[in-house]
C-alpha cells in the first residue's frame, strides 16, 4: 500500500518564494496559503487562493522542488487548478450521446456507430415477421436491423407523443384511425398497433399514428347536412279563393 510522503521542510518552508513566483503569474488574484501538498520526495505544491473573478473556488499551485538538501528551492511551475468547491465545467458528452430528437437539420449527417445497441446484425433472428419476410429476398437483405428493445422504445414514443390515444386530438375524436380508409397499416412486429396517415387533410398525415388515435377528419364521419333552423310546413290556405269566386257570382 503506497503513502503519500512527508513533504521535505525546506521545500514546505519555501512559502514566500511560491507566493512570489503565484504574485508573479497572477498579481492581486494570489490570496491566503490554502495548504501544500507533497508530489514526491522532491517536490511539493503550495496552494493559494485564487481571487479571479469567474473561478471562485480555484487556487494557484505553485510547485517547488530541489535535486537534493544541498540544493537551492527552485520554482516548477504555476497554474490554476480547481478547488474541491470550485466551481468546473460538466464533464464532457461525446456528441453522439448530447444530440436530441430534432437536432438534426437539412444537410446535417448523423451516422450511427458500429456498436449501436438499437441495431443488431441482419443475420441474427429478429422476431420482426416483416423482417424475416425482406430477408428472404434476394438482394433486399439489411446489413442491420433495429433490436427488439429499441423497438418496444419507438412504440412507447408513438404511443406517448402527439399522435397517440391519450391526445387532446385523439380524446375529442368521434373514432379511431383503426376504422379509418386512411389509416395505411404499417408492417412487421408492430403492425397492430401502429399505421401511418394518408389524409391530406389530417393534422397527421404522413406521421406514424396509434391505431387508437383519431381525428375529425374520419373517413367514415357522417354529419347531418339538413339546416340547423327550423321551417314550418308550408299551408295552403285556399279560403280567401272561395270568398272571391262568391263575390263575383
């Protein structure tokens, strides 16, 4: 089990000579000494305070070391490291993880990795039968096809998003998109719970849609047309006629 070694006096004692050579680098940002901590029988670094407006937290280490006792303290070297509550950067995100659903524009090229856990090789049983169909083709076989849980993943975004049943739209529909001639079924593992819109006129159309989500734009939608106002039947009233015919009589 390795220790840290004591720090050598003289290098521990070399405070002025850190501080001056952190006034050095810094000026007025150098505050109190914030302790100093042995690198190895050679050296030790010496701590500051760093009164640098934007770094509260930091301090300036300033390292000392000598070749041996009857050596002269010399300076190493000065930076601006971070405290233990200083105040730091996130860590870093590769892009591929920090980009989100939309991020990607015209133009834009967002290729996957080869280790992509949403896909797996095509050669591998996909338990999608519309998979399994394409890959009997010849020449229409996939290098990779989606993975069973990045699947079930995209069902419980259509399922959860705009166009699926627990919508405003869909809650306030006379019927669902499963009864629709515009509703076109999509294939595969998926296929009974999920189809694309065809109709123009649809808020959804040409967006991947619950079977159990629905618009009032229905195909089979029945309004009754007849006016809203109500009209009287029409009276004949031929009385006054019979009155006339026995004047001129």
């Amino acid at each position: 089990m390795s220790t840290t070694p004591a720090p050598d006096p003289a290098l521990a004692g070399a405070l002025e000579l850190a501080r001056a050579a952190a006034v050095e680098e810094a000026g007025d940002e150098v505050g109190a000494h914030a302790g100093v901590h042995p690198e190895d029988a050679a050296s030790v670094t010496h701590l500051f305070e760093a009164n640098k407006p934007g770094y509260r937290g930091w301090r300036w280490a300033v390292t000392v070391a000598n070749a041996g006792p009857e050596t002269p303290v010399t300076v190493s070297e000065v930076v601006l490291v971070p405290g233990p509550d200083a105040l730091v950067a996130p860590a870093w995100v590769p892009w591929q993880q920090r980009v989100q659903a939309g991020d990607l524009g015209v133009g834009d090229l967002l290729p996957t990795s080869p280790d992509d856990p949403r896909l797996v090789p095509a050669y591998v049983q996909s338990d999608d039968e519309g998979v399994e169909d394409v890959s009997m083709e010849l020449g229409l076989g996939r290098v990779r096809v989606m993975a069973r849980p990045a699947r079930l993943d995209a069902a419980t975004r259509w399922q959860t998003g705009e166009f699926g049943p627990r919508s405003d739209m869909a809650r306030s529909a006379p019927e669902h998109c499963g009864t629709c001639a515009f509703y076109l079924q999509v294939g595969g593992s998926l296929r009974a719970a999920f189809g694309v819109c065809g109709n123009e006129i649809s808020p959804a159309d040409g967006h991947v849609v619950h079977v159990e989500y629905g618009c009032g734009a229905h195909s089979e939608l029945q309004i009754d047309q007849g006016s809203p106002v109500l009209v009287a039947d029409l009276i004949y009233d031929d009385s006054l006629l019979d009155v006339e015919r026995a004047s001129a009589e």
